[in-house]
C-alpha cells in the first residue's frame, strides 16, 4: 500500500454501502426480535460480544434491550494486520466460565465463512450453558453450509471487504459510523482477489 492513512482522516474514496440511519433502524429491529425470543426463556441471559469488532453493534444493541442481561466479551481474531481473507479464527481468551447454564446470545460484526462463530458454539456448548444463539450485523451473500448458521442477521450484503461501525482494515476505520467498502487499490494486493 503506498498511501498513508492516519484514523483521522477517511479517504473519500471509501463508499459508503450502509449508511448510519439504515445502521441505527435495523439495529432497534434486531434489539427487538432478540428480546422478544429471549422473553420467552426461563433463565439468566449472557450476551457475548466477539471483540473487537462487534463493539460498535454490541453498544447501540443493548441500549434497546430492557431486560437484564450479563456481558462477557471474548476476543477472537481471523484477519490479522492488513488481511483480508481469513486465517482461521483463533480465540485468544478464555471462554467465561460464568456462560454455565445461562442463555448465551453470541453478538459478531460480520458472518463470512462462518468460521468463527463454528468455533465459539463448539467451545461455548462445552461449558454448558442453557442455550446458544448468535446474532450478526452483516452477512455476507456467499452460499452458507449448515455450519454457517446463525440466528439473526441485520443485513445481507456483497462478497466485499467492509469497514467502519468497528470493523476494521489493518486496524484503522473502526470509529466510521457507517459501513464502506475500501477501494481496491488500498488494500493489500497478496490478500485480496
Ligand atoms: P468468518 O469466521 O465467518 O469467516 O469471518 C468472521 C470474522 O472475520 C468477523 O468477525 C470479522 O472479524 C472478519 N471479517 C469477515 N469479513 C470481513 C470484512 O469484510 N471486513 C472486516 N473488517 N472484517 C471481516
Ligand atoms: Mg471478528
């Protein structure tokens, strides 16, 4: 990449694919159907926000949630420094222990291959909470095996690399608050196509 780029300048040339107020509308739809199901439930509720990509979604969620719930982050990384396509997701903290016989509502940025929520149902499930769900802002339109489930999604978008609302590029673009594809030429030639 041969332009700089400091987080306080956003390149014009990031487009915008959805914009805040779309961001802000289903978010309260997603608060509302989540909290709907979990009303149903008998039992604690544990949300667990994969970090730190969900930290934007996660806070704008749970302010239009009423009822009570616990919060366990864990952070899980797959797309290292400047990657663009998964390396594999890798949990790099412990799974809370606290999840044991509660409802657990995992919260991710974005479903892509699927990977990463595969591995947290799988260790999840292991300390056996009550139920698990998950719940995605994005998704993207690739063909999804049954191990790519996930319970509610905010929106289904192109098989494009996305920043802002807390996603990232190589760190950078976390604090847009809304959704743009980067244009090609910055992101990292070996990794993308
Ligand atoms: P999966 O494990 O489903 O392939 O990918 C999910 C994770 O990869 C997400 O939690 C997110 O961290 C990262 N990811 C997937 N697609 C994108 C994308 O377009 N942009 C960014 N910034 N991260 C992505
Ligand atoms: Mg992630």
């Amino acid at each position: 990449m041969s332009k700089t780029t400091t987080a306080t300048e956003f390149p014009g040339e990031i487009k915008v694919l959805i914009d805040e107020q779309k961001i802000a509308e289903r978010v309260v739809d997603l608060a509302s159907r989540l909290e709907k199901d979990l009303d149903q439930l008998e039992g604690e509720v544990t949300l667990v926000p994969v970090m730190t990509g969900s930290m934007l979604f996660t806070s704008d969620l749970i302010r239009h949630m009423q009822r009570p719930v616990r919060i366990a982050p864990v952070t899980v990384q797959s797309y290292p420094g400047s990657s663009t396509r998964s390396r594999g997701a890798r949990l790099q903290t412990p799974i809370p222990d606290a999840l044991r016989g509660t409802h657990v509502v995992i919260i991710d940025d974005i479903l892509d291959s699927g990977g990463t929520l595969a591995v947290l149902r799988r260790l999840i499930k292991a300390v056996e909470p009550s139920s698990v769900r998950a719940c995605v802002l994005l998704r993207k339109n690739v063909d999804h095996d049954a191990s790519a489930v996930c319970e509610y999604a905010g929106f289904d978008i192109p098989d494009k690399f996305v920043v802002g609302y807390g996603l990232d590029y190589d760190g950078l673009y976390r604090n847009l608050p809304f959704i743009g594809t980067l244009p090609s030429d910055m992101i990292n030639k070996e990794d993308s196509g």
